[in-house]
C-alpha cells in the first residue's frame, strides 16, 4: 500500500495540490521557508483547504458567467485538465466516493446554499483521495470543515463518514 503521507500535497499542507501562481494565499509559509518551486506550501491543512475553497467559489463565478454548468466533470476538468491528468478516470474516481455515477445528473447545488456547501465538501475531500492517494476515511475533515469556514462557505460539517 502506498504510504499517502509521504505524498507531496501531504507533505506541502496542500492536499489539492494547488500550484503556486503568485497568488499569495493566506497561510502560506513564509517566503524564506518556501522549497517546492511548483506547488503552494500551507501552515496547516486548514489554510490549503481554505485556498482551495477559495478556488471553487471562483471557479463557480467563472462558470455562471459562460453559462456552463455547476458540475463536477467541468470543476475536475478546470482543476486537473487532460492535457496533466487522466481526467476521466479522475471524475470517475470522484464521483464514486461521493456516491454517485456518470449516469447520474453530475450538477451541484449553488454553492451559497447547504447542500450545495455540503456537495462541494465532499468533492473536495473525493479528490483529496484522488491527489494525494489517501484513502477517504483519513481525510482531514476537521481540516475541510475550518478551511470552508475560513473561505466564508459556512460549515459543511463533513464527518469521517463522509464517503459512505
């Protein structure tokens, strides 16, 4: 079995392994204690989850302003494209922790609303899995749960039963 803790967005308190842009994230170690040249390095988990929070509410406005679809295939394609990734198999990966398939309306609910908060919790913490190799039972959710607060989602309350 492949030991996730020694994974780079383990390791970086960035289990979405976001890359670094310019962005200057809050939580961010400091300049001086940076080493990865690629990807964001988190104090905690919390403040990765929060970026990466961050991100979705962007990409959720980014979305409605093309008229494409709330939905977990175009938010996986956007955050890991095919041109990097076996983006396929990601969704799939995806939508299988959170129960649901490809024949299923793959749509989420607006992220303003609970279960629109509670659904983008849960993909993040699916792909969590699939960036990081961890299964989903050692997701941090108590993590995910402050990094939403902290990104003004309000609290998903995600527990470690989350994928089930």
């Amino acid at each position: 079995m492949r030991n996730y803790t020694a994974s780079r967005g383990w390791r970086n308190n960035n289990p979405l392994n976001i890359r670094r842009t310019g962005e200057e994230w809050q939580g961010l170690v400091s300049r001086e204690n940076r080493t990865d040249l690629v990807f964001c390095q988190f104090l905690n988990k919390t403040w990765g989850y929060r970026a990466a929070a961050k991100l979705l509410k962007s990409y959720a406005r980014h979305f409605a302003q093309r008229g494409r679809p709330w939905a977990v295939d175009n938010v996986v394609q956007r955050w890991a494209p095919p041109c990097e990734n076996d983006t396929t198999a990601y969704v799939a990966r995806v939508l299988q922790l959170m129960g649901r398939t490809r024949a299923d309306d793959v749509r989420l609910a607006p992220l303003w609303t609970k279960p629109g908060q509670r659904q983008a919790a849960m993909m993040l913490a699916a792909m969590t899995c699939v960036e990081t190799g961890c299964p989903p039972y050692e997701v941090p959710v108590q993590h995910l749960n402050a990094g939403f607060r902290l990104a003004g989602l309000g609290d998903p309350k995600l527990d470690g039963n989350w994928w089930k």
